[in-house]
C-alpha cells in the first residue's frame, strides 16, 4: 500500500500545487492588468490638464517649471505641420519617431491612447489636439506593477505559499488515513486466504473504504460459519456411514465365524441387503451433490407435463404409502401442467420430496401432490400431515444436513442431503424449491416451481 500512499501524496500535492500555481498566475495577471489600467488614467488626465495649458507650454521657462509634475512622463508638442517644437527629452529620437504617428491623428482632433515599442518595452501613449492645430503627446514606460500593487502582488502569494504548505500537511495526512485501513484490511484479507478466522478488520476507516471493511467483516462470518456447517456436516457423514458399516462388520464377522447357521442366515443375508443399500443411496447421494456443486452435471431441457410425473411418483410410492398406513393422492392436474424442464431430473426431485414426506408422516396421515400455477411458472407442492416445520426450519430448510442434525433424536430423518440436491436440481432447471407451513397445520409444504416457457 505504500504505493497507494505515495500515488495520493503525489495526485493531492500536485493538485495543491496546480492550484497555487493557477491563483498565482492569476494575481499577478489581475494585477498588472490593473496597474497598466490605472497608470493609462493617470497619463490622459495629465495630457487633458496639458492640453488647457498648451498656449503656455511653448517658452522653456514653463517647461522648466512643469517638467517634475510629469512623474517620469515625457512631454512632446508638436505644430500644424508635425514639427517638434518642444520635448522634455528632446534626444530620444527613437520614442519620438514611434509617436509621431500619434501626434499627426491626434491633430485633426481625434483623442489618441495607444501603446507603442520602444527598445523592447512598452510605452503608452496618450496623445491630444492643441487649438493651434498642433498636439501634445505625452508618454510614459508601463510599469508592470506599481509600488502598492506589488505589495498587494507579495501578500496574496505570501497567503498562497502558506495556504500550499497547509494543504501539503493535509495531503500527507490524508493519504495515510485513507492508505493505513486499506493497508490493515489487505492483511486481514490475505490472512482471511490462508484460512485464518475472526480476523480483526479496521473498523473507524473511511468513507469505501470502511464499506470495504464491513464486506470483508461479514465475509469472514459467513466464512467461518460456512465452515462450521460443513465440520458438523461430514461429522453427520462419517455417523451416517459408520452406523450401517458397523453392522455390515458384525454380521459379516459372526458370518465368518460360523456363528450363523440355519434360518438366521436368511435373516442376516437381509440385514446385509439393507445396510448395502442405505451406504449405496448414501454414497450415491453425495456423488450427486458432489457433482451438482462441481457444475459437472447434465439437463436436457423438454416439454413435460408435470401431471404424469406427479402420477407416475405416486405410483412408485404407493407400496410404501400402503405399508406405512399413509393416504398417497394428487389434486388439481385435471388439466395439463406443460413446464420446460428435464423429465428425468423432475422425477428426481419429485421422489426425494415424496420420500421426505412420507418419512415424516405419522400413520393414518397424508401425502398430497398438489398442481401449482402461476404466471410464467408451473409447479408441483408436496405436502404432509407430519409434525411440520417452525419459521426457523423453513429459513434452514435447504442446509445440508441442518434439519438432520436438528431433529435426529426426535423424528425420523433421511440423510439430510435430500433437500439440498433437490433445491440444485431445480435452479439448474431454471426454477426452485421453496418450502411452507403446510395449508392445513401441522405439517410442511415444499414446493416445486418450474418455468412454463
């Protein structure tokens, strides 16, 4: 960040500097403007006073005596005819060669203010008619500024060096207010990707720079909180795995013992057929997952009529229903229910949502598959007659592993990957599953909606 720091000095110190620079030039341009403004009225008031007196300007008597009231002006009258008649620097033959053109106008009686070039200095020249047809031309060096002006000139650039080292003070400090948090929080971000956790950020930076802080803040929340869920997560895999694995050890070690003989081995072959099963829909659940989150997984988008599939889902699940004592139904899909979306996949979410209901629902209760219809959606919603969900469930429905680990000692659970590979499925399909208090309470409604186009 030190460069950062340095770039900021440098841009806030040069801005510093551009405007000093800038309000200087300006000063000094007011300045000289008015200065040659001011000695321009001064020099044609005299030639206006001179030109009263021009009867009397012609003996060397009254030049003599009027020639220290002109301030350093040089006087020049000139006859009809454009002659010199008399010049307060009657040698300087070169300023009365370049106001000679002067005079000749302002003889006929028009009032002449110009500036001419003398050796490379300006000279301004104020020229007037006399009443013997001849004219006075008085003129003066411009001075780029007087005496009280350039005091003026020195205050305000005075001012302005102090006003430059201010703001130089303030530019330093500003950069290392603004460079220091951003500093502390590149850290705590770096620190953030080695895995570290509860990373003090700074918390007084400034402006973005504090909105940056806050994002990295609750970042590293989410982060650790994220991980979290996914310790307790394998922790609730290596349980799942390990209770169906312990088992599988045990008959298989008594098998190999001989311990089992005669009808028992029919009976453990079963145990054996079903703990096999549950590790493979285990596995296979992850793999699933695994792949959803990996991106590494395939749709293939059609028409499809969500009244077949849902029928097609009750059909499968009926056995189970049966056995369980559970009332497996659909409603509303009299008239077709056409979605885009991939069939096979629909199917999919269908019957981890069916399996969940009917793994939460007591006997003699109900499962319903309900048509849903929107705007631009179509949908199907499952809903049980089980213990249902609190508010608190339904924002956590879709964690992996949240629910299982919430209520695994009080109700039946599955795997708790259902819902999350469900929820995948049908953003994937370009809809989502969301879930509800069931219509009728107890109970909870998980709804499927799909895009209709």
């Amino acid at each position: 960040m030190r460069g950062l720091s340095a770039r900021i000095l440098a841009l806030s110190l040069g801005l510093v500097l551009a405007t000093t620079l800038a309000a200087g030039l300006a000063t000094v341009q007011f300045a000289r403007a008015s200065a040659s403004t001011q000695q321009r009225a001064e020099l044609a008031a005299q030639a206006s006073l001179l030109t009263l007196q021009s009867a009397r300007l012609v003996t060397p008597r009254a030049l003599q005596r009027i020639t220290p009231g002109l301030d350093g002006s040089v006087l020049t009258v000139t006859d009809a005819d454009g002659a010199v008649v008399l010049s307060t620097a009657p040698r300087r033959a070169r300023l009365l060669a370049a106001t000679r053109a002067a005079a000749a106008r302002a003889a006929t009686g028009v009032d002449v203010s110009t500036e001419v070039e003398v050796r490379r200095r300006t000279v301004l020249v104020e020229a007037r008619a006399t009443d013997d047809g001849g004219a006075i031309v008085l003129t003066r060096p411009l001075r780029a500024l007087s005496g009280e002006a350039a005091a003026l000139v020195g205050r305000i650039l005075l001012v302005l060096v102090v006003a430059l080292a201010v703001a130089a003070a303030a530019a330093v400090w500003l950069s290392r207010r603004i460079a220091r948090p951003l500093t502390a929080t590149a850290l705590a971000a770096r620190r953030l990707a080695r895995g570290e956790r509860g990373v003090a950020v700074p918390e007084d930076a400034p402006g973005e720079v504090g909105d940056v802080a806050d994002a990295l803040r609750a970042l590293d929340l989410a982060l650790a909180q994220s991980e979290g869920r996914q310790r307790e997560f394998l922790l609730s895999v290596s349980h799942e795995l390990r209770t169906p694995l312990t088992a599988l050890r045990g008959y298989g070690e008594a098998l190999a013992d001989g311990l089992v003989t005669g009808d028992r081995v029919r009976e453990v072959g079963g145990v054996l057929v079903a703990e096999t099963g549950r590790v493979e829909r285990f596995t296979a659940d992850l793999l699933e997952l695994a792949r959803l989150e990996a991106d590494d997984f395939s749709i293939v988008a059609a028409e499809v009529e969500l009244g077949a599939i849902a029928a097609s889902a009750v059909e499968a699940w009926r056995a189970r229903a049966e056995a369980a004592d559970i009332t497996l139904s659909t409603r509303g899909f009299e008239q077709t229910l056409p979605v885009r979306a991939d069939p096979r996949r629909v199917r999919q979410v269908l019957d981890g949502l069916v399996e969940n209901a009917l793994r939460a629902t007591p006997g003699g209760g109900s499962v319903l598959l309900e048509a849903v219809r929107g705007a631009d959606v179509g949908g199907v919603a499952v809903e049980d007659t089980g213990p249902g969900l609190s508010d608190e469930d339904l924002a956590d429905a879709f964690t992996r592993g949240l629910l299982r680990e919430r209520y695994r000692e009080t109700r039946p659970v599955g795997t708790g990957l259902g819902l999350s590979i469900a929820t995948r499925l049908a953003a994937r399909m370009g809809g989502r599953v969301r879930a509800e208090h069931a219509r009728t309470p107890p109970g909870a409604r998980f709804v499927l909606e799909l895009p209709t186009g």
